[in-house]
C-alpha cells in the first residue's frame, strides 16, 4: 500500500480516480464546485468546538447543511423529478405486492402520531413507520432506481425519507427536491467508497443497505434543516444504524431483501434526523480516529483517501443524474438483455415458432442473480420467454405467477441459455448483454448492448418516465388522481407544500 506522499492515493476505491496533484489545486479537501461552491460553507459557528473535526467533515458536514437552501441546476432539479415520480411510481405498484401489502398492514397495525402518508392506502402515521412502510413498498419488486458503481438503489430510501421528515416539517417542494438531491449524493459516495459490488463480495455486508442508510438519513436531515453541527450527529447515528448483510439473497419471497435494501435504511435515516432535531447529540467527527467508521468497515483502506473519495465532485457532480431508471420493471441484469431482445426483434420480425435457441450473456456475478429464479421478475429465462410470446414486457406480465407455468411460456423458456461471460464481468459496474438468436432456418441474429435503456449514457426521456409511471400508478389510483400525481411531482418547484403530494398518494381504503 502507497503512503499519503505517493502521487496517488491507494487505493482508492472503484469510481473514485483523485489525486494529490488534483486535491492541491482545488484546496486542501475543498472541491469548489460552480452549482455550489464547498469552500463558502466549510466556517464554523465560533462555539462549536472544531479543533478534533477533520477537514472532511467540516467541509462534508458544512455541505449538507447549505443543501436546503441552495438552489439546484435546472438539468439536476429536472433529473430528481424523474427520480422522484419513478419511485412514487414503484411504491404505488408495490401495494399490490406481498411485501407491501404486509407493510402497509404493519403501519396500519402499528399505529402512532398521524404525521405522515402511506402511498397507496389510507394510513397516516408516525414518520418512522412511514417511511419503513414506504421504502418496502418501493422495492416491493425490481421497479425503482438504482446506482451502479455504489451496487445502491438510492431513490427506495432516500424519497420515503425525504417524504416522511418533509411531512413532519411542512417543507415545500423545491426543499423536497433538494433535500433528494442531497440523499442520492451522499449515499452513493458512500457506496462508492466502501468499494461498491466488490465491497459486498469480498465482505458478504451489504452496501445497499449502508449507502442508502447514510442517503436517506442526508435526505432526512436536510428535510429537517439541521444546521452544521447537527449534521456531524445526523452521521454519527447513521453509521452507528449501519447494517445489512447478504443472507438477503436466500429471500423467495421479496420481504426481507425489501427490508435491507429500503424499509430499514429509510427508517434509520429519519430516525438519525428526528434524535438529533430533538435534541441528541453524539460524536463530533465519526468518519476520523482509530475507532472511526473507517476503522470498522475499511480497516485496510488509507482513511484519507476514503474521506477524499467522499466528498469528490460534491457542488459540481450530482450523482442523481448517474443512477439508473429501469426501462424495465425487472432485476437490474435483466435490462440489456430485454433491450437487445426488443432491438432484434424490430430488426428481424419473427415468430417465437421460428427460434430454435436463445443464448443470453450477462457478466458471471450478474448471471447467477438471475439464473432460473422461482420469482417471475428476477427469472431471466422466464422473461425472455415472455417477451418473445408477448413482444413486449409490462408491470402486470413481469409479476404474473400463474405465467411460469403457461405452456406457451414454458415452450420457448426451454429454448434459453444463460452465460456469465469472464469478458463483461470485468467491465463491471457496467450492465452489458450479449444476445444471440438462432432461427429454424438458419439465420444467426445477435445484439449486444453496452448503454441500458434508463442509464446516464442512454437516458430515458420524460416522456419515456411518464410511460412507465402511468403503466405502474394508473391501476391502482385511477387515471383522474394518477394524471395529478404526476403533474404535482412535474411542478415540485412550484409546490408550497408537500402535504400537496402525499394527499394524491393516497386511496380511500
């Protein structure tokens, strides 16, 4: 391992290429961003005691506690609605689900101060329990966002938090869209820094979990309008409330990974918020020292490399704009290959009679998510089977059981292989696919697609948003309250208050 007078910091962690040479220029820890500049907001209050804080989170703490009141780049404000109506969306299609009808049945069961909505349904309860409810509502499936190179889905627990502390506080809706922004920027850099996809690999912890702990109780924390120091205590319980490791993966029925991946991250993030915003304190500077946060999920990691790699770009790269918004309602590595398949198949009409096999290649770690699951949106062959019997994929066609046991489906699924191909796996976070086709007669169709619908480097438009929402809302809220929703959440900045949003949430039973 480099030492700190190495030209470059070792190592440093996936998606975060700093050097020394570049930190210097910017200002020691400071990265002055045009959209908002860290250096103006790295002071402290004269009573609060800096000397043991480091630079980092001075200047993170500082960050995160201008975020209210700093005004957005219009392209990021347009990016959060997306982000915002795609996981309103999943939360509303979630409610008919198991996993979110047993969460909207415990928050019903629970009780508590009624504070705040749960999406599609007519419980009002305590902001904690809300926002528990609705993450799991939004990962109920495979429908909301996710971040790659932090192996995060931010938007599950960073809006229910946001949305709940919003409506505890009476916040309106350019702060809403802020305090997102903020979450999907802190908790993806924490994912990153941890190490993403091979942090989970070579730890069995789930980064999903601490990443988005961290998001939502940022996303929280600016919904409540901590100041500074509050901010340094919001972290502190955040990394204490970190959790989550991947026995996840033996879940078969969507509960508990719905529960890891957002019901328990959005409930640690407000509760982080609401302790401090009542009063608590904790430990100034949680991310420094020999018994830091570092010291107990990277002991092996250079800390001020790590700190470095959390706070870069912050002002001037705003990651909501680097998560994805699935094309698909289905597991993540399933995406390229739907793509492809839809691509070939408006290339080459044919019959699902005329395919003699399908070869599918996904990367190795992405192939065994998906290989022959008992669940219809996470089964790659099932899916490819559907969409070449259908010619096309919806919500209610991914989620529709009774379809893995249709002769038709069960026809062409015998026709599909699935490779983890070495090659893609080293291109990770990368969600790549290789489709091949072979016809009765002879022809070899093949498709490969490097840039996933719904990606940075092949976003979705608007209109392409709306679509997919539609499709996942209008079934549940009706299409009258569904082109209300959506309208209120495209006009956030214009909203006085979030109460607004959450009353077209709900439903009458």
């Amino acid at each position: 391992m480099s030492n700190l007078n190495d030209e470059k910091l070792s190592p440093p962690p996936p998606g975060c290429e700093l050097t020394r040479r570049s930190l210097m220029a910017r200002g020691t820890w400071l990265l002055a961003g045009a959209a908002l500049p860290l250096r103006a907001f790295a002071a402290e209050s004269p009573d609060s005691p800096t000397a043991a804080i480091s630079p980092l989170m001075q200047t993170l703490s500082s960050y995160m506690a201008a975020a209210a009141s700093h005004p957005l780049p219009p392209d990021v404000m347009e990016q959060a609605k997306n982000h915002i109506l795609d996981t309103l969306a999943a939360m509303i299609s979630g409610s008919q689900l198991l996993p979110g009808r047993a969460a909207i049945a415990f928050a019903q069961s629970y009780g508590g101060k009624p504070v705040a909505t749960v999406a599609a349904s007519n419980v009002v309860c305590g902001p904690i329990e809300a926002a528990m409810a609705n993450g799991v509502l939004a990962h109920s499936d495979e429908t909301d966002d996710s971040h790659s190179a932090s192996q995060s889905h931010p938007g599950c627990a960073v809006i229910p938090a946001a949305l709940a502390v919003g409506e505890r506080f009476t916040i309106s809706g350019a702060h809403f869209l802020r305090a997102v922004a903020l979450g999907y920027d802190i908790g993806t850099r924490m994912g990153v820094t941890l190490g993403g996809v091979d942090y989970q690999t070579e730890t069995r912890r789930d980064p999903h979990a601490t990443s988005e702990g961290f998001g939502a109780a940022a996303a929280a924390g600016c919904a409540a309008s901590l100041d500074t120091r509050q901010m340094r205590f919001l972290l502190d319980y955040a990394a204490q409330q970190s959790a989550g490791f991947t026995a996840w993966q033996h879940d078969t029925h969507h509960f508990e990974k719905a529960f890891v991946f957002a019901g328990m991250p959005a409930r640690n993030g407000v509760t982080a918020a609401l302790l401090v915003q009542a009063g608590w304190n904790g430990v100034d500077d949680v991310f420094s020292g020999p018994d830091s946060f570092f010291a107990a999920y990277k002991p092996e990691a250079n800390p001020e490399g790590l700190g470095e790699c959390l706070i870069a770009g912050l002002g001037e790269r705003y990651n909501i704009s680097q998560t994805n918004i699935k094309k698909w309602c289905v597991g993540s590595p399933i995406q390229a290959p739907l793509d492809a398949i839809q691509t070939l198949m408006k290339q080459h009409p044919f019959t699902p009679d005329q395919v003699r096999q399908v070869t599918v290649r996904v990367a190795t770690r992405e192939a065994s998510i998906v290989d022959n699951r008992s669940i219809p949106d996470i089964c790659l062959q099932h899916l490819v089977a559907v969409m070449l019997v259908q010619r096309t994929l919806t919500f209610r066609s991914a989620h529709d059981v009774a379809l893995m046991k249709d002769p038709a489906i069960l026809r062409e699924r015998q026709k599909v292989s699935l490779i983890g191909d070495e090659e893609i796996e080293k291109r990770l976070p990368a969600r790549e696919a290789i489709v091949e086709i072979q016809l009765n007669d002879g022809t070899a169709l093949r498709q490969q697609v490097d840039a996933v619908r719904g990606t940075a480097e092949n976003p979705m438009s608007r209109e392409e948003v709306i679509a997919k929402s539609r499709d996942l809302i209008e079934p549940v809220l009706g299409a009258a309250q569904s082109g209300l929703l959506m309208a209120k959440v495209l006009q956030l900045e214009k909203v006085s208050d979030t109460h607004q949003l959450s009353r077209l949430l709900q439903t009458s039973h």
